[in-house]
C-alpha cells in the first residue's frame, strides 16, 4: 500500500493511531512505506540505511527478492491449512532447520515469546515426567529478556522495569542469577531446577555477550545435575553472530534452542529445536497453535534461511561485524563496542544513546537505543563495507553534535 495510491496523507495514517491504537512504541516520524536491500523508504521517498532491521529480523535485506518469491508462490497455492494436515513447507523447513544446527526435533511457533514459551513448557513437563511433581524450577539471568507473554516474563530478568509493572503475580519457580556468574547460577539451582535459560548474548539487556568459559561452564552444571540447558536464540540465531546459531560459535550445544525473528525474513515464525533426549516429552495434545507453522510462513523462512547458507551469510556478519566494530571504537565518547558478528552494541561514557537514535534517523541511519548509554546496531548480513562507512560516518558526526 502507498500513501499517494490512497489519496492519504502521512497526518492521516498518525491520525488514526493517535484515536485507535494502544501505542505502546514511541515511533519514528516517518511511516515505513517500502524497502529494499539494506534501506527502509519513508512516505516521501527518502532511504534510510536500516541498522535497526526490523530488530534483527530483515537479515537477508528488505523484501529479499527469493523470498518474497517463496511467499508469492506459496499464497498462490495454499495459505493456511491447520496443523491437521501435513504441508510440504513445514515439513521442510523442519528438515532444513534440523540438519543444519545439529538437532534431531522441532516444534514451529508464530514468535519468540511463543517460542520460548513452549521451550519453558517442554522443560517442565519433562522434568515432572521424569522426576516428579516438585522438579519444575526454572532459572534464568538477572538483565534477561525472554519476551512480553506472562511465563516469558516470569523468565525476563528484570524486575521493577516497565515491562514488569503491575503485571504480577508471575508464575512460580522462576529464580534470576547474575549473568556471566556462574557460581551465581551454581547457587541458585536446587535439587527442584530442571533447566538454566539464557541468551549466549543478551540484547535487549544492552548486547552483553556471555563468555566461553560461562556457557561451558553452565553446560557442565546441567550435565553434572541432570538440567537441561536452553538457549534464547531469538535474537542471536541465523546468522547474527557470526555462525548460524551463536551456540555454534561457542561451541556448546544446549539441549533446547528457541529462534525467531531473522529466520522469517519478515514473516512472523519462530521455532523451538531439541536434541534427541527430549523428543519424546510432548505427545498428542501436548501442545498446539492455530497458526504456528503456517505454510506461507514456512515457505518464507525456508527461502530466507537458504539464502543465510547458500550465500554464507554468517561469515559476512563475522568479517563486516569486525570492520565495522574497529570503526566505532573510534566514535568519540565510546566506552565500549561489544558482541559477536552483526550484534553490536556501543556503550557510550554519557546516557546519550536516545538522542543518537533520533538524530541519526533524522541523518538517515536507523538503529535501537537498549540502553541510556547503549546504540544497537544489527544491520542486515550481506551489508557492504561501504554501507558500515556510511552508517560509521553518520554515528560520528551525529556524536560530535551532540557532545
Ligand atoms: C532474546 C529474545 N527473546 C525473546 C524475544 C521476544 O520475541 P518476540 O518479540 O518475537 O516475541 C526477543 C525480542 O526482542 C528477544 O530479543
């Protein structure tokens, strides 16, 4: 749809979510009319250089031309089905999925909280299946985020925010450790723990990545107290860090790995992956969802995720996520540049990351603000060289304004 073509202006479209929506975003002043590659057009036709992606979601570029021609032919031949039937693009992009992060099921999900949601169910009904009524305990990182249902939450690491307020009392058996600690998550698993949950990167909690030695560690502390370790993939996974899922990179596999948004290049999928020992935890009626696994969906993310591996995607994020990160540690008043591949937050020595935000979208650069003090920036995978200088060089001068 495009503004000219309904005779509307960009007032009429604010107009009416001022009166109709629950606004609970506050949004750039520009309405987001098309895209291509790795830019995002406004109404009146100017390009941003998108860093932002749809928050890590467009990774093979905006409307990747194999995509879009994956959804085309799948709305032209089936749309919706019911998880009754078997449909040939869930079954494979199962089969793609599993094959190529080393994991033997899948169950298809419409998001990342739905996707972690049924990963903390699939934990506790395998830890009461196997253990009895008591082994349901779930612990999960102080500063995590895990998505907005109540279970996820409950998991989301950060009580007292805004994303918390008055939305308890949240399900029991949920403990928070600090993250990097691993005498902390030592501590707060008892014989009632049947599983750790974390992010191998936090995001939203300001793109800390985990060290190696934490993740060995908590895999060590799973297998030594019959755990199960879960890996949040929703932001790191497909590419993002420089391997497909950032456990690949680690080198620890987790029994459980959660995935969402880049996977569907747009389209909203997410997906839990497990390893063979839980593959018998669910059963018929154990869980289910109208839409999860819509073909139009799976035909989507089975395209996208083709292009992540036919076109080495990953290790594009790997090179450019280093070029790019050895220029912004040159932007003045940079504290820190952190994270692995394409996922890279900037810690600034001031809380100055909202107004870099504005300002450079003003400039015609995209990105999020996770922190005060914290830009971050995941553009898509097959950005160049020369898209990083021009996204470096608008951070820069909109820095040097500011401060
Ligand atoms: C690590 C992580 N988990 C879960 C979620 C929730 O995903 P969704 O917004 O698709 O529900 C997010 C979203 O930012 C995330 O970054």
């Amino acid at each position: 749809m495009k503004l000219n073509e309904l005779g509307l202006e960009k007032d009429d479209i604010k107009n009416m979510y001022d009166t109709y929506f629950y606004e609970t975003f506050k949004r750039f002043d520009f309405i987001a009319e098309g895209g291509h590659d790795a830019y995002l057009v406004d109404e009146t036709g100017k390009e941003y250089l998108d860093f932002m992606a749809g928050i890590a979601v467009n990774s093979a570029g905006h409307c990747n031309p194999k995509v879009v021609e994956a959804i085309k032919a799948q709305c032209e031949t089936l749309i919706h089905a019911s998880n009754y039937c078997y449909t040939i693009p869930q079954g494979m992009l199962a089969k793609l999925i599993c094959e190529s992060i080393g994991m033997e099921k899948i169950y298809f999900q419409n998001s990342g909280a739905e996707a972690n949601e049924v990963m903390m169910k699939l934990a506790r009904k395998y830890g009461k299946d196997n253990y009895g009524p008591n082994r349901y305990k779930i612990v999960t990182a102080s500063n995590s985020f895990h998505g907005r249902t109540l279970a996820t939450l409950a998991a989301t690491g950060q009580p007292g925010s805004a994303i918390q307020h008055n939305y308890d009392p949240f399900i029991p058996g949920i403990t928070y450790a600090e993250y990097n600690n691993l005498k902390a998550f030592e501590e707060a698993c008892d014989e009632d723990t049947i599983a750790v949950m974390v992010e191998p990167i936090q995001g939203e909690g300001g793109v800390i990545p985990a060290t190696k030695e934490f993740l060995q560690g908590l895999r060590k502390l799973c297998d030594e107290r019959d755990m199960l370790l879960l890996f949040d993939e929703v932001q790191t996974g497909w590419g993002r860090t420089g391997s497909l899922m950032a456990y690949m990179g680690y080198g620890v596999k987790p029994d459980c790995v959660s995935m969402a948004k880049a996977m569907g290049g747009g389209m909203p999928i997410g997906a839990m992956c497990t390893s063979a020992k839980l593959a018998l935890t669910f059963g018929p009626g154990a869980h289910g969802s109208t839409y999860a696994g819509n073909p139009v969906c799976c035909a989507a993310s089975y395209a996208q995720i083709k292009e992540i591996i036919d076109n080495n995607l990953s290790d594009n994020s790997a090179k450019m996520g280093e070029y790019f990160s050895g220029l912004l540690a040159k932007l003045p008043h940079v504290k820190e540049v952190r994270g692995h591949g394409l996922m890279i937050g900037v810690e600034f020595d001031k809380d100055i990351a909202t107004d870099v935000k504005y300002n450079s979208a003003d400039n015609g650069l995209l990105m999020t603000a996770v922190r005060p003090s914290v830009i971050r920036l995941v553009p898509p995978l097959n950005v160049t060289k020369e898209e990083c200088d021009k996204a470096f060089e608008i951070i820069d001068k909109v820095v040097k304004e500011l401060v």
